[in-house]
C-alpha cells in the first residue's frame, strides 16, 4: 500500500511541476516515457512468456538441475526481454534504440583511432567544448563506448547489432544474482529466487538500453567474488572479479556503488574468504591501468562529467522531488513481489538483530580462561561476526539472513546513488545494476505464481501503456 501511495503520489506531484513549471524533463511522471497504448508483435509472446512462468516457473526452478536451471533462466530471460521489446516493433524497439542523438552509436566514426580518442575524451565532456560529447558518451566513462565501438570492428556495427548485443549480455544478468546467492546463502533459495529474476518488469527497461550490458558486467563481478570468497576456485574467480570490477567502473561512473555489495560479499564469505583478494585486487588494476596508459583520467573526467551534468537538465530538475520519486521508478522497475520481498528482508534483519541482542546479553560471567599464546588470536571473536560468517564446520548465519544482508547491501549503495543528486530521473534505467539485485527478495514470499502474476501484469502494462524514452 505505501509503495502504491509512493507511485500514485510521484505522478500526481510530478504531472503538476511539469505542468507548471516544465523542470522534470520526463513526459510521464515519475518515468522518462509518454502516454501511447499500444500492440506490437512482441505482444503474443510476452503474453505467453508471462502466463508460461507463472504457471510453470516455481515448479520448474525447484526440480531442474542447477546448470538446467541457469540455461533456462537465461534463455526466458531474454524471451520475456525480446517480446517486451518488440511490443514497439522491430525499429523502435530494437533497432534505432542506440542510434539517437543521446546515445553510444553516434560517435563511432570519431574512434578511429582510440588511443588519441581516449587521449582528449575528457576536452569534449563539457557544453561549451569544442564537438562534445553527446548526453550518454559524456555521462560515462569512455569503455562504454569503446565497446560499441568494437562490435562495429568485428562487423556487428549499427543499432540492430548494438540492441541484440545488450539483451543477450543484460539477460546473463540473472544467473549472474543466481550463482551469487547461492554461494553466498543458499541453493533452495536462488531457486526460489530464479523465477523473479526472469518475470521482472526491469525487463522493459533492461532491452531498451546499455544499462543492461552494465547490469551483467556488474553482477558477474559480484558472482565472480562470491565463488571466490566461498572457496570456489578463489584464485580464478577473485581475478575474474576485479577484472569485471574494473570494467564496471569503466562503464558508469555511479557503479563504484557495487564496491559496497562486493564489501558484502567479503563478509558472507567462508572461513578464508580473505585468501582470493590479492587475486581480486590484481585483476581490478587491468582496466584502469589500460584506460590510464592510454590517455584517459577517470577522475578528471568524473570531475567534467559532474559540471556537465548541471549544465543540462541534471541542473534544472529539482531535487527535492526526485530525491523521492526515484524510488517511485524503482517500485515500477522492481515491482510489487520485490516490495513485499523487501518488507520480509526487513523483518529477517530486525529478527536477527532482536536474537542477537538476546544472545549479546550475558545471563553469567563467563569462565576465567588462561591464554596462551597458540590460542590468543582466537580469544575474542565479535558477536556480530560470529553470527554471520560461517566457521569451518559449516555453521554460521541462516541463508535467509544472509540473503537479507546482500540485499540490505544493494539498497544502500542504491540510497548512496539517490543521495548524491547524480541521478535525478531515468533512473528506470540508471538502477537497473541494483534492481537485479533487489530482486531476489522474491524467494522471501510465499505463494509465488499470484506474485509472479503481478509482476508480469506492471511489465505488461507500462510496455502497452507507455512509449519509453530507452
């Protein structure tokens, strides 16, 4: 009801200071999008996608194999995302999505020559500069558009190339969260998980734009991190994740956010979940190292970028009401199993904390120990650490908390972002990164084929509904 009243009141508050005063810059309050109801040929298959995944998907996500289920997580992923979009036809779904003014596609001529592009990048992030940037290449660092850039190299050039490059990387994004939630708490609950990650409406947005491709690159990071600090390969796996964290922050500026879900996966790690970070900390001086060695100065830029920022429509929209509207978006992205999800993940912490201040509360003196120097390290272990991180025999936090402590994880970086007033608007797209990860509350809620249908029943509507701006 409070996530209703949040939505209903960030359209009405918001359809009046666009009205009166046109600073929002969105068409439809709190969305960058316009009101247009519409059918396309995606609409069958979504309407199949949808019905098959409710019916089918907690049944299906509970008996199949792990690696079968991570394949046909993936594979409904990117059919719900490709009938989603391709409710808006093949050209503006699809294919000119990359391509306008704002967007990656329109300065592939002008990387020619990378290096020397990367060497003055940052001379064109201003208005005022000489041939700038357009909105997205100068909002974010510039392997983003190197990417494309590549793609074109290889012979995947143009918008329709760029479109299906981002949904089948940006669907990956799911087993990503899969692999990483059980690792780090449990099997029966990524299953139960599985079905909201693939059945979100983030899905409208996750075809529609590269925030998609940042979004895999970014949970793979976490996924990566979480078999290494679990004992899984840790040498392979911790660089794997430094080198994709790297990358994450080659890609957008804001997603130096995950560093505080990474933070996280670290401490629900195994007894030497430590071990993989010299690995970890290798890998995630590539990227930069490459960018740095070619000319390119993130926090310069960075710098440029925040000038840039108010010098566009980041300047004129007021912050007093996307401070609070963005959470109005990120209810629509998420959907209403995610806000039920997040109030039983809630409730995990405050249980959690309730038993742990019972059990810090001491009924007697402890016993007299005489230490010596063997057991000296070991004398003091911290309530808060013992409860959480399992010791070598296995025992430790239950996964439902420690599925709750990521996710407390995600929606603090993702208040970091919100705070900062980087982010004002077209966060329906800018938080896709975090709403993967929001996500998996759904394995808290009982019932899942009626939540599931909710779910499935807000994409539907915003895609039929709504023209969106990505």
């Amino acid at each position: 009801m409070a996530a209703t009243l949040l939505v209903v009141t960030a359209a009405l508050v918001g359809t009046t200071i666009q009205r009166e005063h046109g600073s929002l810059h969105v068409g439809w309050p709190p969305l960058y999008a316009n009101w247009g109801p519409h059918i396309g040929p995606g609409t069958p298959t979504a309407l199949v996608v949808a019905v098959g995944v409710v019916a089918y998907g907690p049944q299906l996500a509970a008996r199949l194999q792990w690696r079968a289920l991570l394949g046909a997580a993936w594979g409904t992923a990117m059919a719900w995302t490709w009938s989603l979009a391709l409710i808006d036809g093949w050209q503006r779904g699809i294919a000119v999505r990359l391509t306008t003014r704002y967007e990656y596609l329109q300065v592939i001529d002008r990387f020619q020559d990378i290096p020397a592009t990367l060497r003055d990048f940052t001379q064109h992030i201003l208005l005022h500069s000489p041939d700038h940037w357009p909105p997205h290449v100068a909002g974010h660092p510039p392997a983003a558009t190197v990417t494309f850039v590549l793609l074109d190299r290889v012979g995947l050039g143009g918008g329709a190339w760029a479109g299906v490059f981002c949904i089948t990387v940006g669907a990956s994004a799911c087993v990503a969260v899969l692999v990483a939630v059980r690792a780090l708490a449990s099997e029966a609950l990524a299953r139960r998980a599985a079905p909201f990650l693939v059945m979100a409406p983030a899905a409208v947005w996750m075809g529609t734009s590269a925030d998609g491709y940042f979004a895999a690159v970014a949970a793979w990071t976490i996924a990566f991190l979480a078999l290494a600090v679990t004992g899984h390969r840790p040498r392979l796996t911790g660089f794997a994740s430094g080198l994709l964290f790297g990358l994450t922050c080659y890609l957008s500026y804001g997603l130096t956010l995950f560093a505080v879900i990474a933070g996280a996966a670290v401490l629900l790690g195994g007894p030497r979940r430590t071990r993989p970070l010299p690995y970890a900390l290798a890998g995630v001086t590539i990227v930069p190292l490459a960018f740095t060695l070619a000319g390119f100065n993130w926090w310069e830029a960075y710098h440029l970028l925040a000038e840039r920022y108010y010098q566009g429509a980041g300047g004129i929209r007021p912050y007093g009401y996307w401070v609070w509207a963005n959470l109005a978006c990120t209810v629509l992205v998420v959907g209403p199993a995610t806000v039920a999800g997040l109030r039983r993940t809630v409730a995990t912490l405050l249980g959690a904390a309730a038993r742990l201040r019972a059990h810090s509360s001491p009924v007697a003196p402890p016993p007299v120990r005489t230490p010596d120097r063997h057991s000296a390290p070991l004398r003091v272990v911290p309530a808060l650490r013992r409860r959480l991180v399992p010791r070598s025999d296995g025992t430790g936090a239950s996964p439902d908390l420690r599925l709750a402590l990521l996710i407390a994880a995600t929606f603090s970086a993702l208040l970091i972002a919100d705070l900062s007033g980087m982010s004002k608007a077209e966060t329906e797209r800018i938080w896709l990164p975090f709403a993967m990860w929001l996500l998996t509350s759904g394995a808290f809620l009982t019932g899942p084929r009626i939540w599931l249908a909710a779910q499935a029943v807000v994409a539907l509507l915003l895609n039929h509904l709504l023209l969106t701006g990505w």
